[in-house]
C-alpha cells in the first residue's frame, strides 16, 4: 500500500504542515467535546481526499475538490481552521483542468467560497484566509502543472522522436543491405558459375574467377560493415567499377559516359546507389547484351540514365526500387523508367 504514486515526491508530505491548524484549533480553545470530535473525524476525512487526489487523473479530481469545499462549509461555521480545508481543494484545480480553463475553475470556486462565507457568516479569521490563500496556493499549482504538462509533453515529443529516429535508421540500414548484398551476392553467383564451366577446360581461369569471388566476398564485408555505421557507398568511381565488373561477369557490354559533376556527398550516395540497384537487376532480369550508362549535368539537375537492350516489360517496383525511390525523393528528385524498348531507368536529381 502506498499513499502516493511513484511520479509524485516528498514535498507532498510537505504540504500537509497546514493540517494541524484545523484539528488543534478546538483544542487550544474552549470548544464543545462533540466539536473537537468532529474535528479529529473531519481531519481524517480531509486526508483520505488528499492522498486520494494524487492517485486521480484528470477531471476525477473534481470530486476531491468537491469534497474539500464540502467538508470545509460544514466546518467553516465553528472552527475557522477549516480555511485550510478550502485551500487544499483550491490546490487540486490545476491538476485536474490545464489552463486556459483551470483560471475560469479557480474563480468559479472563490466566488463559491464567496457564496458560502456570506451565506453562513463566516468569521473574518476564516473568510479572509480562504479567499487570499485559495487565490494565491490556487494559481500557483496551476502553473506549476501547466510547466509539468509542457514538460511532459516536450519528453513525449523527444521519445517519440528518437523512436521514429531509430525505425529510420532500421529501414536506411535494411535498404543499404539490401543494394549491397543484392549487388555482390549477383556477381559471385555469376563468377561462381563462369569458374565451375571454366574448371575442366581452363583451370586457370577457374582459378582466377574463384580469387575474384574472394576478393569481391571480402569487399562485400566491408561494405556491409561500412553500411551499417551509416558510410553508404564507395562514390561514383568505385560503382562504375563494380558495375563493369558485375556486367563483365553476366556477359553484358557496359558503355559508360560520366561527366564531371558539382554533387554534394548526399547527391553522389543516391547516385552511387541508384547505379548499384539498377545494374543488379540487369544482371538479374535483362537478359541483355550491352548496357548503357550516362551521368551528365543539365543546367539546374544532374541526371543519370541506365538503358539495356534487354527484354524489357512492365517493371514491378520491389524492395529495390522502393529503396531508390525514397532515396531520390528525399534530396528532391525524381525516379522514372520505361519498359517499351528493353530498360530505361532515370534519375533527376536538382544541384
């Protein structure tokens, strides 16, 4: 059993040094035995409502400010201690209504408090406190609440963030993995099978096939480790070469022509990557002979063009070409192709 939830601190145990005015008044005073009965019985009522507050969320605390007003109007009349009843009730509006409305709530419950003190001829020594003590504990819980809700709000927003942060690093991750295994795991299949043709006829060759598996096997782990700490390609250069080794293998001709280019590091990762999908999946599907590829500028936009004399068709966008679309879109450039004549792939990204 606890009195308070885990959020809430001490300090709540801290207010509660007011409480003692109302029960111990009837006592220091000559006063009737069934009022400082009714005093020790108010006072027990008065703390069950004010752990209990903490433990309610939202407009729920209206009851417990509805029971201290309660509970301080029956009492008002005998023991003008009772004014730290009406305080305490005053306290619960800002946690049970955010502002701009907990102002409206708080004046709602003085003039209540108002009501009641000229109804009942509440003496100055209880009305006055209530009334300023009510006002000021009131608006200063108030803002006390509205900064915790601000801050609340601020920590949601920041783990929010970092989740979506770590699903995009997840899905970068994946689509990096993605156009680098898809790529070199293609030409290993395609060396290893050129090298078991070649074993019984050209040993040699077999030989030398099967060290390029290696050496592109050892690549590819230190591309996927590179990957994964966020360097997603080797540049321009370096796809263009793994393009016309990959192109080689497969038995397609690569005619190349890439011009010198301003692009930013973001810039020449899509396009280093674009290449990299789109020879892979004409190494894959094309069934081509010749392969050509232009990286050019043109006036405000740089465009890359990757064309095979294949067979072509309706192109299905896989996980691939998803990757390579929301890579070129999130620099503010456009992906297109074109299936009637073999394959025409293009990126048009501004600079």
């Amino acid at each position: 059993m606890r009195l308070l939830p885990k959020d809430q601190d001490w300090t709540a145990y801290l207010y509660l040094v007011y409480m003692p005015y109302f029960v111990l008044l009837p006592f220091l005073f000559r006063s009737q035995t069934w009022e400082k009965q009714a005093a020790v019985a108010g006072t027990a009522v008065a703390l069950v409502l004010y752990f209990l507050g903490y433990w309610l969320r939202g407009s729920r605390c209206l009851w417990v400010i509805g029971g201290f007003l309660l509970l301080g109007t029956l009492f008002a009349p005998t023991n003008p201690g009772a004014s730290v009843l009406f305080v305490y009730g005053a306290s619960f509006i800002g946690k049970a209504i955010a502002p701009p409305q907990a102002w409206w709530w708080l004046v709602g419950y003085l003039f209540a408090l108002g009501m009641d003190a000229w109804i009942f001829r509440y003496s100055p020594t209880c009305w006055i406190p209530s009334m300023v003590f009510s006002a000021l504990v009131g608006s200063i819980i108030i803002q006390q609440y509205h900064r915790k809700r601000l801050t609340d709000a601020l920590l949601r927003a920041q783990t929010e963030a970092a989740h979506l942060a770590r699903l995009a690093e997840r899905e970068r991750i994946a689509r990096d993995l993605h156009d680098l295994l898809g790529h070199t795991l293609s030409v290993i299949v395609l060396k290893s099978e050129l090298a078991s043709k070649l074993f019984s006829r050209d040993p040699e060759r077999a030989q030398q096939e099967i060290r390029d598996v290696e050496s592109i096997s050892r690549d590819a782990l230190t591309q996927v480790r590179a990957a994964v700490r966020g360097y997603r390609a080797a540049g321009i250069e370096g796809e263009l070469r793994n393009a016309r080794t990959a192109l080689e293998a497969a038995g397609v001709h690569l005619e190349a022509l890439v011009e010198p280019s301003g692009l930013s590091p973001a810039q020449e990762t899509v396009f280093a990557l674009a290449m990299r999908e789109a020879v892979t999946n004409v190494v894959r599907h094309a069934q081509a002979t010749v392969c050509r590829l232009s990286l050019r500028q043109r006036e405000r936009y740089c465009e890359l063009e990757i064309a095979d004399d294949g067979r072509g068709g309706h192109l299905v966008e896989g996980s691939g070409l998803q990757g390579m679309r929301e890579r070129v879109e999130a620099i503010g450039g456009v992906l297109e192709f074109d299936g009637s004549q073999g394959t025409l792939l293009r990126v048009r990204v501004p600079v």
